[in-house]
C-alpha cells in the first residue's frame, strides 16, 4: 500500500475508533512500561507501531546513557495511542521444567480455620469470638509470648490459666491486638480458646523455572491459600521435594480434576523464601535440570498455537499442544493474563484437560518461554489462567 494511502487509512480508522472510544480502550490496555531487547514491537498488536523514537537521555551529572526512553505507540505508526516508556533489557534465559514437585509450608502463626463453642459451668461460651476474632485471622503472639503453631497457641492458654490474654493477630495484612479470656470445659476443666487452627500445609505444584544464575526457582504461578478460609499461608519456612504423579482425577464441568502423587524419600529440591500472590519462589538446591529457553516479554507473546509442559504421570513431563485465545497485559490479577485452551487429543482424553496440581506448567510459543498455568476454569476444564515468565523472573530476582 502506498505511503499516503496507508496515512490516509490510518487516519479514517483512528477517527473511527475515536468516535467510538475505542482508543481510550486500547490505551488503557497498555502498560505504561515495556521491557525490550531490541526495537518495541507488539507482536498481539501488530497495528501499533512505534512513531517517536526519542533519544537516549543522560541522567543529571552522568556521563552514562539512560537504558529507556519514551516511544510513542500510533496506529500504524499515524494516530497516536499512547507515549510508554521502553526499557532495554538483556534477554534472559533460564531452564523450563515442567515436573512436579511437593511443597511443604510452615505458616508465621496459628491460622484460624474453625470456631468451635465450648460448654462451661456458665453454657456454650467461645472467646475466639467474643474477643472479636474471625475466620483466616493470623495468631502471632498470645499472652506477650510468639505464637508459630498450634503447640504454642495452647501452652499460652494454658498458661492463662483463666486469665485474660493479650492476642496479636494479623487480618489483611494489617496487625491487630484483642483481649481473649479462655474458659474451662466443664467435662475436663481445661482451658480452651474456641478454635481450631492450622500451621502447616503440604501440597502438589509444577516447577515453571530454574535460574541457574542466580540460584532461583519459580513455580506453581499463584500462592498457596488455606483450603477451609481462602486465605494465603503467611510463610515461616517451606522447602520443595520430589514428586511421583500415581494418578489423577479426570477434570469435568464443574468439577475440577486433580493430580494425585507421592514424596518419595529423597532430598528436598529447594527452600521455599516467598509464598506470592505470582507463584512460589526460593533458592534452588538440587541439580540443574531441564531445557534452557529464553523467557519472552510481554509484547512478545500472541495468540495462536503453544505448548505446554506438564506431567500427568510419573516424574518425566511431556509437551502438549493449546492455544492462547486472549491476552490481557494489564489485568489486575496477574495470574489471568492469557486465556488458555487445550487442544491436544491425548492430554484432554487422559485428564479433560487442566487439573489441580498443574498449576506452574510452562507456556512455550516461538522457541520461548512465554507463561504459566495458574488456574483451571470451573466449568470448562479444557480452559484456563496464566501468567507472563516476566512477572515470574522478576519475583525471582526480588529474592535472589
């Protein structure tokens, strides 16, 4: 198409996606900063394309150049959508995984799971809620004494023999104090809160990377939550293990399906250090493993065909083929940036689909890794979550 034709197009189409407040949409579906490793071309954009380059700034009293500069993104280069900042980066590259691994967690604190009324000289009384506490409520410290498992939780009650106690808590995030009385049971006289609480969680996730470099790995694509209260493990200590996958539930509408596997007795593969909302991260102890990809960037990624790399069987894990509908680089949750589907025959007759315990798989697409499986949807096993390598590594540099 001839230049001032092409400029003739563009022009119609950006007044007719004005009028439409269209622009505004495709705007705010931009980030405002994008890392490149070379020129910024939006690949699931391709009608976007760069119309300034600025020049490299130096900063104030240095003679070294700024590594970003702001570009201007324009429809077809003509009517202008929004300025973002490029930033240059050097492509990484790390080892994609694949396999299972176990997780074993140990939470910062006794969480609260169940209340439980207890029968006293007086009737059914329970502190726990009389003293204001709720369900997922985080107990650090009771009677002025840390509170990491239920063990010490009800040596400080005991201690109180009756006696009101002093309980720090966390709800939100955000640390909270209430005053608790324990009351005696009047079948055996001894002192109770009136709740159950949970210290540790055990589970099975995918390892998404190895960064050799640096000693980190990722996995999993989201945090481990409490499965009674929804609420995410405040980590103490955790480590990752070996998995075997001995089986799993076929996924169904409406019924998720999950791997089933056992810990074999051999040496943990890693110390858990952060339980984010992103994944699992922490410092990697066992052998290198796995094929080295480089990790794409955001703008890289498009839709169309991919694979993923996942384990239904045993330890060894196989690549399948899916397809990326939807991606979403501004999405408030991270863990729904793209929209996944399977489409591999023998993947969908094996397990329907994406199943719990496959959360973590790596996304590859044009020799790269691009994502991560987070979350299967409900009532379409064959559909599911991910979430971009680059949030991934850079969680992983934050701990490294």
């Amino acid at each position: 198409m001839p230049k001032p034709l092409r400029r003739l197009v563009a022009a119609l189409l950006g007044s007719a996606l004005l009028a439409g407040g269209t622009l505004a949409a495709v705007s705010a579906s931009l980030p405002d900063t994008f890392y490149t490793a070379g020129e910024l071309e939006l690949v699931s954009m391709p009608w976007l394309t760069v119309q300034e380059r600025g020049a490299n700034a130096a900063p104030a009293g240095s003679t070294q150049k700024d590594t970003s500069r702001n570009v201007t993104l324009a429809l077809w280069g003509v009517v202008p959508v929004k300025t973002v900042r490029a930033v240059a980066a050097e492509r990484r590259t790390v080892q994609v995984s694949g396999e299972p691994f176990g997780i074993k967690m140990f939470s910062a604190g006794a969480l609260i799971v169940a209340f439980s009324d207890r029968v006293t000289v007086l009737g059914s009384e329970n502190p726990a809620k009389e003293a204001g506490l709720r369900l997922g409520d985080l107990i650090v410290s009771a009677g002025g004494q840390a509170v990491r498992n239920n063990d010490e939780l009800a040596a400080a009650v005991e201690q109180a023999a009756g006696g009101s106690l002093e309980i720090v808590y966390l709800r939100d995030g955000q640390q909270h104090t209430c005053t608790l009385t324990p009351v005696a049971d009047r079948t055996t006289g001894v002192y109770r809160a009136g709740v159950w609480v949970r210290d540790s969680s055990a589970g099975i996730g995918t390892l998404t990377f190895v960064d050799s470099s640096k000693g980190t790995f990722a996995g999993l694509g989201h945090a481990i939550s409490d499965t009674d209260t929804g609420k995410n493990i405040t980590l103490l200590s955790g480590e990752i293990v070996p998995v075997i996958i001995t089986g799993h539930v076929k996924g169904t509408a409406g019924a998720p399906g999950e791997l089933r596997g056992e810990f074999p007795d051999a040496a943990a593969l890693g110390t858990v250090l952060a339980n984010d909302s992103t994944g699992i991260y922490g410092r990697w102890t066992g052998q290198d493993k796995g094929q080295t990809f480089p990790v794409a960037e955001i703008q890289e990624v498009t839709t169309g065909e991919a694979e993923i790399l996942t384990t239904v069987s045993g330890s060894a894990p196989k690549r399948y083929k899916v397809v990326i509908e939807r991606i979403n680089m501004t999405a408030s949750d991270p863990n729904r940036n793209l929209l996944v589907r399977v489409n591999d025959p023998s993947l969908l007759a094996d397990t329907g689909g994406i199943v719990q315990g496959m959360s973590g798989s790596p996304i590859l697409q044009n020799g790269r890794l691009v994502g991560a499986l987070t979350h299967v949807l409900v009532n379409d096993p064959t559909r599911g979550y991910g979430i971009f390598a680059r949030t991934m590594l850079e969680k992983a540099d934050s701990i490294a």
